[in-house]
C-alpha cells in the first residue's frame, strides 16, 4: 500500500506555474496551491462513472466524485498524472484520454489547479480498495440530484457544470 502523506507533490502558484515540491503532508497542512489531474470517465451511454470516496481520504473524506484522479507528482504532467491515477484508482489503462479544460478551485480545504480529461469505458473496474469505497454509472441530472441530500466533492461538481455548459 502506497503512503500518501510521503508523496512529493507539485506545487503551483495562482498562475499555475510550478514553485516547488513539497510532501504531501506538508502541502495539506499548509493548505497550499497544488496540481491535480481529474479523469471524468463516460460510458457509451454518456453515463458518469460516480466514485465514493474512502472515509480515509485526506480530503473530501466520504463524499460523492465525479472524477479518478489525484495529486500531480514531483516532475510528472498533469497526463502522466492522469493516466497513473487512472489505472491505480480504476484498473483502467491504455485508454484515450481527451484534454477539456484547466480549473482553478479554492475552498477552506484545498486550492488546486486542475486538469480536466475526459474519456470513454465501459468496464469493468477495479476499484483500489484504499480510495473507494464503491462506484457506479449515473445520469447527469441524477449527480446533481444526489449532491442534495449526499455530500459530493464541491470541486467536482463545480467541472461538472462547467463541462455540461462546453458539451
């Protein structure tokens, strides 16, 4: 099992250029500005793959998200990031990946510059027991219905509506 806390990650400013690398750990308990890569993964349906997230998440513990993805590392892309975070969270590999935009986003929890890729898989996952707890294709409107009564990742929800406004 990897140690999250140990992983040295990119640190960017408000412009998204890159300042350094710090470990992880460090990077949350200061709350600084990191690089993230979200894969939003469809289905042929133009179903969402909606993950449940660990209650050992560093952050956004048990919540709803629309994405695999995670921290970008010390020297990888935001693509090699992507597809690392793909395969580890989902098993899934070897997939055309599409770039769709960069995000900003800031909460009281975490300020990171994302990457938004989008691609296409039908299944079957693998999901890594460590980070989800259980996934499931979902409708769009029904995302936004569920983020009503079930926390999902603000971050999340937020290229979510920006992608449902650029499709």
């Amino acid at each position: 099992m990897s140690q999250p806390d140990k992983e040295i990650v990119t640190i960017a400013d408000h412009d998204n250029r890159v300042i350094g690398t710090l470990p992880r750990s460090v990077m949350r308990a200061r709350n600084l500005i990191h690089r993230a890569s979200y894969v939003i993964v469809f289905n042929d349906k133009n179903e969402l793959f909606l993950q449940k997230r660990s209650a050992l998440k560093d952050v956004y513990p048990g919540y709803w998200d629309i994405a695999a993805g995670g921290v970008v590392l010390a020297n990888e892309s935001y693509e090699e990031a992507a597809r690392r975070e793909l395969g580890e969270e989902l098993g899934v590999t070897a997939v055309a990946l599409t770039h769709r935009f960069y995000r900003y986003f800031e909460d009281s929890d975490n300020k990171v510059w994302g990457s938004i890729f989008t691609c296409i898989h039908n299944g079957p996952f693998r999901l890594q027991e460590e980070e989800i707890d259980e996934g499931r294709f979902v409708a769009l409107p029904a995302i936004l219905e569920l983020s009503r009564y079930e926390p999902v990742t603000p971050d999340g929800l937020e290229v979510l509506q920006i992608l449902g406004s650029t499709c």
